[in-house]
C-alpha cells in the first residue's frame, strides 16, 4: 500500500511539474510573439485558468500562423509586388492631387491623413471619382442588381456573409444569367462567415459553379490542413464590374440586410457606390485575396482599365486596405489621424465597441479639448459577449464629454466616422480590436464636404431612433453586471 501511494506521489509530481514546464514555455512564446500587451495578458490568462482547452484555443484562433509561416510571407509579398504596375498608373499624380484639393479646404492635419494612409497601406488619393451613399440594404441592392444586369466584361464579388435565402437566390439567377452573356463571374466567400451556407446549403455554391462561376472559399480554411486560418476573417465586402463601378461598405449578402431578417424590425446600415479612380485600388484588394485563395492572376490591363475620362466627377477617395500581416495596421492609423484632425465634432457609427487603447485614449483627448464627440452602437446587440465590453469603456469617455447613444430602431451594422463636416470614412471595419488588427478589411476616406455633410445629416436622423446613455445610467448598473463586463473585457483582445 505504502509503496503504491509512493508511486501516485510520484506520478502527481511529475504531472504537476509537467503543467508547470508547460505554462512556462507558453508563456514564454506569447511573450516573444510581441503582441499588444492587452493581447498578452489575455492569452496568458486564459492558458492560466483553461491550460488543456486554451492550447488548442490558441492554436486555431492566437497562433499567428500567417505571419510565422516564411513561405507564406513570400507568396503573399510575391502577390503585392503585383499591384505595383497598377499603382503606377496613380502614383505619378499624386502631388498635383494633394494640392489641388489643400488649395481649397485641407488642412495639415488632414494632409498628414493621406500621407500616412499612403506610406502605410501604398494606396493613393484619387479625384475623378463619384460616391453614392446607400443608407439601407434595399438601395444597395436595387442599385447593384441594375449594375449587374448591365455588365460587360466581368462581375467580382468578395462577402464575408454569403446566405442561401430569397435575395441571394434572386443575385444567383442573375449572375448565372450573365455567364450566359459571356461575363466573368467570380466569388470569394469567408469560410466562417458563410459556414451554414458552405456546409448545409453545398447545393447553392454548386449550382453556381455548375452554371459557370468561379466560387471559392478563401484560404479554404475548412480543409484539414489549412483550418489553423480560420482566425484571419475575410471581412471585406467588395463588388467591382467591368473594373468601373464599385462596391464597398457593411452588408453582407442575405435577407437581412434588407428587412432584419426574423431576428430584427430592421437593419440600419451603410454601404458606398464608386465610379472612376478608386475602383482600381478596391479592385487590387480583391485580387490580391482572389490570388491567395486561388491561385490566379487577374492582374492584367483587362481586369484594371484605366476609367478616370470616363467620371466627369470629381471626389477625392483613398481605399485603405488593411490584412493580418499589415505591418502599419493602416485602418486603425487611419482612423487614429482622423479623430486627432477633428475640431468640432467627430460623429462615430459602429455596432462593437472595443477600440484598442490608441483609439480609446484618441476619443477622450479629443473629447477633453472640446470636440463634439458622439458614438453611436447597437443598442439591440446580436452579440452579448462584446456588447457588454463596451460598457467598460463608457464611464471614461461619458466622464470626458463623449456622448455616447443606443441604437433601438433594428440592428446597427454601419460602420462610419465623420469629422468636421468635411472628411468622413466609410467601410466595412468595426470599431473593435478583432476589425483593427485580426481581419481582412478595407475602408474609404472621402475627402468631400457635401458627401461628409450628407452622411452627417443621416446621422443626426439616426439620433432620433436612439436613447442617449448617460453617467447617471452607467451608475445604475449593479455590481454583479459591472463584473461580469469586466470580465468579458479581460478577453477584449480576442473578440
């Protein structure tokens, strides 16, 4: 007897000592991946309290496979070299651009937006552009579905979102349609995003590849071998035709972009339409991930016309693309210089709320200094999780000035920011870290006082279907929610 308890108290020792080792080393090799130190301790924390299910929780959603894959690195360098030739149909108009618009309204500190936009993403300011804004998910739609119907040469889609239900069938019969014409059609899905659609539903994407069209998912994260990419959301909602229009915003393809589906009363979003120069950068972000999830060039003359003669228009647009690897995080810096320009108000619309520190600390400076500062967020969450996060940010700003309101209409999904009445952003990035540093995302930043006073008027229209939350209301909260946020907020790196 004694001898087997000697053998149990041998066996505890050397498991103890083994969980032990294994804490170490993790610990050491987070430390090392010189995360943001948010991200750190978060990852720390949960190998500390879950350390069997946190190792395989970090090796599918932590582990940056994408940047510590050298061959990885090379490909996707390799594909960015790419865009240089179609960079350089820009590039050389770039100064005449710049002062042409500073002549008129900018000034330094929105200068220092397109410089840094450039320098850290290598896309361009454009002028000869034309912008429509689509404030709901049946103008969109009406809108590319007489695109579609008039296209030419090719019709290229990238969704996050991809459902199988009444609006996507309708865009099939369509497409199929136009590969009837002889048009090009191809799609790129997220495998995540559209994993209901990719896994219950294989009829819909087969039928549109039996009748012609390219659909893929990216990454084909799905797949045994490559399934550790599943981190790495393709975020992005792009749609090009004929390499002219464009395009870009918060909807996804489903039903309930336009009616809240059965879940909401309605879907409150925003999505831009681009004719002319910038095409060709939304364009570049498309086929670089069509390549990485393909193969294929489209890199050609064919596939990126230059169209500027064609937009008598004449908007100043920048499209900043930011991926995983991103050395600058171009979004965020982008977004970062835009609030510090502002002088008078900064409106803000997004449905999570986690900025990273940069950004928090961004929004009560200017807030401080007397900047009208407004976010507005989804006030019916379809995440609990990270709508009770964002409650942890609130006292601060509320205590800073920054007027913070719920959404209650149906389900904000828009994701803007305009300052000043004169340069605005819109996209398809969240305010959140997950948007900001772990996804596939692309925005524009429109440097035009009548498209920024046009978004801010819809702006102040969307106040009239919320309820401002106030310091008295944060106050209200009770402990045991108050916690629980706090809680959720210790994973905010990893929403």
């Amino acid at each position: 007897m004694h001898a087997l308890l000697s053998t149990v108290e041998s066996y505890s020792f050397i498991a103890v000592f083994a969980i032990y080792v294994y804490l170490g080393v993790v610990v050491i090799f987070i430390i090392m991946e010189n995360r943001d130190t948010s991200s750190t301790l978060a990852w720390i924390l949960i190998f500390l309290l879950f350390p069997i299910i946190g190792f395989f929780v970090y090796i599918f959603f932590g582990r940056n496979w994408k940047v510590v894959n050298p061959r990885k690195k090379d490909k996707i360098k390799q594909i960015h070299e790419k865009t240089e030739s179609i960079v350089k149909k820009i590039q050389h108009k770039q100064e005449s651009y710049i002062a042409s618009i500073k002549n008129k309204t900018m000034s330094h500190s929105v200068e220092r937006i397109l410089r840094v936009s450039q320098k850290n993403s290598d896309t361009f300011l454009t002028t000869h552009n034309a912008v429509q804004i689509l404030q709901s998910g049946t103008q969109k739609i009406e809108a590319l579905k007489k695109d579609i119907k008039n296209a030419k040469t090719f019709i290229h889609m990238e969704y996050f979102i991809w459902r199988d239900d009444k609006l996507t069938n309708e865009i099939k019969e369509l497409l199929i349609k136009k590969v009837q014409q002889g048009v090009e059609v191809r799609i790129v899905y997220d495998p995540m995003g559209s994993f209901f659609t990719a896994l219950f539903h294989k009829k819909h994407f087969r039928e549109m590849r039996h009748a012609g069209i390219e659909v893929v998912p990216f990454f084909n994260a799905l797949s045994p071998l490559r399934i550790t990419t599943v981190n790495y959301l393709l975020h992005r909602k792009i749609v090009v035709i004929d390499g002219v229009i464009g395009y870009t915003g918060g909807m996804n393809m489903g039903q309930e972009y336009i009616d809240g589906g059965t879940s909401y009363e309605s879907w409150r979003d925003t999505h831009v339409r681009l004719q002319g120069d910038s095409v060709l950068f939304l364009h570049s972000a498309f086929a670089i991930n069509w390549e990485e999830a393909r193969g294929t060039s489209l890199f050609n003359d064919k596939y990126f016309p230059i169209h500027a003669s064609d937009c008598t228009e004449r908007v100043p647009v920048q499209v900043i693309s930011s991926e995983p690897d991103s050395y600058w995080q171009p979004i965020k810096q982008a977004l970062f210089a835009i609030i510090m320009a502002a002088k008078d108000h900064i409106y803000i619309q997004t449905p999570y709320f986690i900025p990273d520190a940069n950004l928090f600390e961004a929004l009560k400076i200017a807030a401080l200094a007397g900047v009208d500062v407004r976010v507005m967020i989804a006030g019916i969450p379809d995440k609990r999780i990270p709508y009770w996060a964002a409650f942890t940010y609130f006292e601060e700003l509320l205590l800073a000035g920054v007027k913070i309101y719920h959404y209650n209409a149906g389900f904000l999904h828009a994701k803007t920011i305009s300052v000043d009445g004169s340069i605005c952003s819109i996209g398809t990035t969240n305010m959140d870290i997950r948007s900001l540093h772990l996804s596939y995302e692309n925005n524009i930043v429109i440097y035009d006082e009548s498209i920024a006073e046009e978004l801010e008027s819809d702006y102040k229209e969307d106040i009239m279907q919320c309820t401002e939350f106030t310091i008295e209301q944060y106050k209200k909260i009770n402990i045991f929610a108050k916690f629980r946020n706090s809680v959720v907020r210790l994973l905010s790196p990893l929403l």
